[in-house]
C-alpha cells in the first residue's frame, strides 16, 4: 500500500476525517445526554413539583434500561441491513425524542420520550463505531477508534457542566434542545458522506427468539439494578428480576449454541482478549460512573457547593481525555492496547485512591482535589477509548456493529451498576465524608481488578508478536 493509499478511506478513496467527525458528533451528543440529568434533577423537581421523587427518577431510569437492552440488537442490525440506515434512523429517532423532551409538560411524557431517546441511542451507537471502523484504513484503526472512544468519554464527562450551565441561562428543556443543532448537521454529513453497504457473508434470516431472549434478559438485570435504588438488594422485586435475567441469558447461552446465525455469534468469545476486555469493560465502567457520580454528590453534600460550580471545578479532568486519547491511539498502534490499559487503570486507582486520603471536610480545591482530577482524567484517556478500540481489533469486518455493540452493552449495565452500588453506599443527602471514602475505597479495587484483567489482553502489532 502507498503512502497516499494509507492517508484515505478504503470504500471512497477520499479522507476519512470528515466521515469520522459526521459520526462523533452523534456519539458526543448520545454521550452528553446519558449523564446531563445529572444537572437537570434539580430544575426538574422544581418544573414538575407535584411528582413523586421515584417518578423522577425514571426519567433517567427508562434510559438506561432501554439503551442497555437494545445496544446489542442494534449493532446486528447494523451488520445485517447497513450501518448508514441505522445511523440515519437512530440519529433521527433521536433528535425527535429530544425535541419531545424538551416540549414535555407532565413527567409520563418526559419519561416515554426519553425512552424513545434510547431507542435512537441505540440505534446509533454501534452503527457509528462500524462506520469508522469503515472507514480508516487496517494500520490506522487504533488511532481513528481511540479518537471515537475519547468523544464519548469527553462528552460523558461535560455532559453535567454543560447542563448546569444551559438550564441556568434557559432551564431544564436546553438539556434537551442543546441536541437540535449539532444533530442535524450530522444528519446532513451522514446523508452526504457515508456510504449504503452493507459486509457480505451475513445471513439473511434474523435470530429473532435470540433477540428476544436477550432484550428481556438484559432488560431484567437492568431494570433490577435500576430498582435497587428505591427498594434495597434483597427485596424480592430486585433480586428476581436479577435471577430472571440470569437465567435468559443462559437460555439464549444454549440457544445460540444451538443455531446456525444466532444474535449473538458466541464464537466471538473464542478469542481471549475479547473475553477479557469485556470483563474489564465491565469493571471499569462501574469505576467510571462511581466515579463521576460521587465526585458530583461529594461537592454538593460535603463541600456545600452549587451545582454550576461543582461542574466547572469538575471540568480539568475531563479536558484531558482528548489528548491523552490522541497520544494512547498512536502508542496502542504501535505497541497494543495493554500497556495503555494497565497503566491507565493504575493512574486512574491512584486518583481514587487520593481522593479515599486526602479530602476532607473543609474545602481545599487546588491541593485536596485538583490531584484527583488530573489522575483520573489521565486515566480515563488512557482506558476508555482502548477498551473500544481493543474489544473490535481483532474483529472481521462483518462483526464490527454486534461486536461494538456487546462490548458498550457491557459498559451500559457496567454503568447501571455502578450508579445502584453508589447510590446505596451513600444514601441521599444525609450521606458523610466515611460514607464517600467507601465508595471511593471500591473505585480503587475496581481499577486494580481492571488493571489485572487487561494483562491478558493482547493487540500487539504482528510485527512485535514476531520479535516477542
């Protein structure tokens, strides 16, 4: 291949820059909406005074149940009926749910458009991944995905700042309307950049009792976790749902095993470094929504600091995902994913380690806070994109959609969980500082069982693999 070759997409033979930008805009936006309630949760009990706390609370809630359960779904019909369809379908689903959103007047209308927003996550998010991964030539995809990894980590981590500072200038619908305009440009790129193709050598038939299998059993386990809020673990709603889900998932286990194109191609597990990354996906993500959602809470209840401030003092963390992704990219395609990935882990224990020592009562920013941010937010650039990059770099083609999707699947119920454990550690409003160092006492942990997890994992170039 020539030099000239390597700097273009494979299916237009021009940049693929412009492709991939087309497509983080719509991860950015699907990325801050997931975590910009956080914001909006007080200017909504405010709008909607005469609501219960736990119907609030599913304005959140049916989000991540429906975007957990459909990840995987989506991302098969992706690979099967072409990734610009279902960009296109998603991103549009979604930017209606939103303006929906924002015009909602009673809560039972915030709650189904805002589940209508999942299903057009959904939708997206795996189909976005493929097109990139479409897009960059074979030698450049650790960077390109490390990039697209780094967006979403980005705009995870704004999405409250962002939202403090909008519903503070128009209110609670700008968490909503802030999607309009960056949504329909990307619509606009997408319609003119991306390419109608879809991978050959997929079956044509639908695993459809597969899918079914999966979305009740992955909905059961999220709905559980979500649940666990309000009715502790060991009520009986809580943990037969978990064991419901379990036992489908099993079902589908022997399902798929048993056909010849199931939903899920179990063979993908085959491969150790897939197994692990999601293992560890799944370990991280739980770090990561600790992680913010405690940082937000320890502000508000133990330093007694406004919402607005608490996400603009929260901000230097964030801004260093994007560089640190640019530079992990381009070492990952030379090296592997794993040192990233180890490292970044152990930076990432370290900043929660600091936070579990040092802050205390009496607000220090610089020196009892700052610290933390700067190590964790070097972590998540480190460890974010390359669990994305890494779960697809062995992938054909042809299973780039499911595999992404599996893989952010994960990372969702990752999430859920990681929002319950917190949530019951420190119970509301009343919650003190040994409460808060619990927590971040399991971000620690969490990150070392990350850390040991992806020493497995194994991305070297073909090259180092020889010399090794």
């Amino acid at each position: 291949m020539t030099r000239h070759a390597s700097q273009v997409t494979p299916q237009t033979g021009s940049s693929p820059w412009p492709v991939f930008l087309t497509a983080s805009i719509a991860v950015l936006l699907i990325s801050i909406d997931a975590t910009v309630l956080y914001a909006a949760f007080p200017a909504l009990s405010l709008a909607f005074s005469g609501a219960q706390a736990s119907d609030l609370s599913w304005v959140l809630n049916a989000y991540t149940v429906v975007y957990a359960v459909l990840l995987v779904p989506a991302g098969r019909f992706a690979d099967l009926y072409g990734r610009k369809r279902m960009f296109l379908i998603g991103l549009l689903i979604f930017l209606v749910a939103s303006l929906g959103c924002g015009l909602s007047g009673q809560v039972w209308m915030l709650i189904v458009f805002r589940a209508l927003q999942a299903v057009g996550a959904a939708a997206l998010l795996p189909a976005s991944l493929a097109v990139v991964l479409g897009a960059f030539p074979t030698e450049r995809r650790a960077v390109a995905v490390s990039l697209w990894g780094a967006v979403s980590a980005l705009g995870a981590a704004v999405g409250p700042s962002l939202g403090s500072w909008l519903i503070d200038l128009g209110g609670w619908p700008w968490a909503f309307y802030l999607n309009l305009p960056l949504g329909v440009l990307s619509v606009w790129g997408a319609s003119r950049l991306l390419k109608s193709s879809a991978p050959e050598g997929i079956p044509a038939r639908l695993d459809a009792v597969g899918l079914l299998l999966l979305m009740v059993g992955v909905g059961a386990i999220a709905l559980g976790l979500v649940r666990s809020e309000a009715l502790g673990w060991t009520s009986a709603a809580v943990s037969g749902s978990l064991i419901a889900g379990l036992l489908l998932l099993l079902v589908f286990v022997w399902w798929a095993r048993r056909i010849t194109a199931p939903a899920i191609d179990l063979t993908l597990f085959d491969n150790m470094t897939y197994r692990f990354v999601n293992l560890a996906t799944l370990t991280f993500g739980m770090a990561f929504s600790m992680m913010f959602f405690s940082y937000f809470l320890f502000m508000s209840a133990i330093w007694h600091l406004p919402l607005d401030v608490a996400g603009v003092a929260i901000l230097p963390g964030p801004l260093l995902v994007i560089p640190t992704s640019v530079v992990s990219g381009r070492l990952a395609s030379r090296l592997g994913h794993r040192p990233l990935l180890v490292t970044g882990s152990l930076v990432f224990a370290a900043g929660a380690l600091w936070t579990l020592l040092v802050p205390g009562l009496t607000p220090s920013y610089l020196t009892h806070w700052l610290p933390a941010l700067l190590l964790t937010g070097l972590g998540t650039g480190m460890v974010l994109p390359s669990l994305s990059a890494a779960a697809v770099s062995r992938l054909n083609p042809a299973r780039f959609g499911v595999g992404s999707a599996v893989n952010q699947a994960v990372r969702q119920i990752g999430t859920v969980l990681g929002v319950a454990v917190t949530v019951a550690l420190l119970g509301g409003a009343a919650a003190q500082l040994a409460d808060f160092r619990t927590v971040f006492g399991w971000e620690v942990a969490l990150c070392v069982v990350t850390a040991a997890l992806c020493l497995s994992v194994d991305t070297r170039p073909q090259r180092l693999k020889a010399d090794a």
